[in-house]
C-alpha cells in the first residue's frame, strides 16, 4: 500500500476516535465525514491500481519485445524459434524456484502457528488465592455508603446443643439383627408409620 493509502486510513482512525470521544458531533456529520474517508480511501486504491498496471506493462515490454518477423528466410524463423523456447525454459525454471520458495514458506508458516498455538495451550495459570469476603464487604462494595443493615447470617441461625440431639434418640436393639428383623414385613413399616405420626403430634 502507498503512503497516501496509509495516510487516509490513519486518518479514518483518527476521526473514528475523536468521533467516539466527543458526542458533541451530529449523527449527520459523522456521516458525512465517514463516507468523505471513504471516498478518500477509494480513490488512492484505485490510484494505486492504476501504478501497478503501468508498471507491469513497462515491465512486459522490457522482458518481451514484440516481435518483428517481416521479410525473415526459414532458417532466421527457426533460429527466432530456438531463442523463444530458451527464454521459455529460463522462465520456466525461474517461475519453479519461485513457487518451491513460496511452498517452503507457507509450511514454515503453518509451524510457526502451530508452535505458537502449542505454547499458548502451554501457558501455566498462576496460583490464585482464596480471598475470604464477608457478606457485609460484599455489599459495602456493590452498594458504597448506602449499605447500612449488618448481615451477620450466623447470629440468625439456631443454636442447637449436642445434648439434646443424643437425648431424642431412642435406642431400641442393641443387636442390629434384631432390630431389621423387627422392622421387616408389614409389621415393621406399620411400626415405622405410627413411630412418624407419634412424633408428629
């Protein structure tokens, strides 16, 4: 790309930033300006398109004169004949080297991204720590001066001896056998039942 080319998209740039800091520019005027960048951009392209053909063409009538085959005996045509395949094999040989360097390239292109991809999936995640956040900081955070009310969860809960725990529990059998032979059968779900509804009430 030429220097105009990078010129305008520079600027295209430029004016997308400053289009996006300041809001104080009207939707119509963006536009405006958006498509004169547009415009710009277009024209330097085809500006440029406009060069490289020219170029080729004086290159083409460098490397390939025409030819001139007027009032030529048979042995100069075959003579012409020979020079054109000469150049058509060095030209030949040339285009080969060219696509065996291109070939070559492109797979060391494909290892280098396979490599980078290899060392990205490679990459070690460091060693987070746990941070402990109470749910008063929590909200302090999110809220700022707002948050007033202290959540304190476990003042809230019940508290529950251990005591009483062993107290409730009846110990029936002290040999489980007994105790599974007991609770088999429909006597034993009818026991089961009426255990739950007694404590129920």
């Amino acid at each position: 790309m030429s220097d105009d080319v990078h010129f305008a998209v520079k600027l295209f740039a430029l004016t997308v930033l400053c289009l996006q800091r300041k809001p104080k520019i009207s939707a119509s005027r963006k536009l405006m300006l958006k498509s004169l960048m547009v415009a710009k951009a277009k024209e330097e392209l085809e500006q440029e398109m406009i060069v490289k053909e020219e170029e080729k063409q004086k290159y083409l009538a460098e490397r390939a004169p025409p030819l001139n085959m007027n009032g030529l005996s048979l042995a100069q045509l075959q003579a012409l004949c020979r020079e054109l395949h000469a150049k058509i094999d060095v030209v030949d040989e040339e285009r080969y080297d060219i696509e065996a360097k291109v070939m070559l390239n492109t797979r060391e292109i494909k290892d280098l991204n396979i490599k980078v991809l290899d060392l990205r999936g490679k990459f070690k995640r460091p060693n987070l720590r746990r941070v402990r956040v109470s749910a008063d900081a929590i909200l302090r955070s999110l809220l700022g001066s707002k948050h007033k009310v202290s959540m304190d969860l476990r003042a809230n809960l019940k508290s529950v001896k251990k005591e009483d725990t062993e107290k409730k529990r009846p110990v029936e059998d002290s040999d489980w056998r007994k105790n599974v032979e007991a609770m088999s059968g429909m006597e034993g779900r009818k026991k089961m039942f009426d255990a739950a509804k007694g404590s129920a009430q």
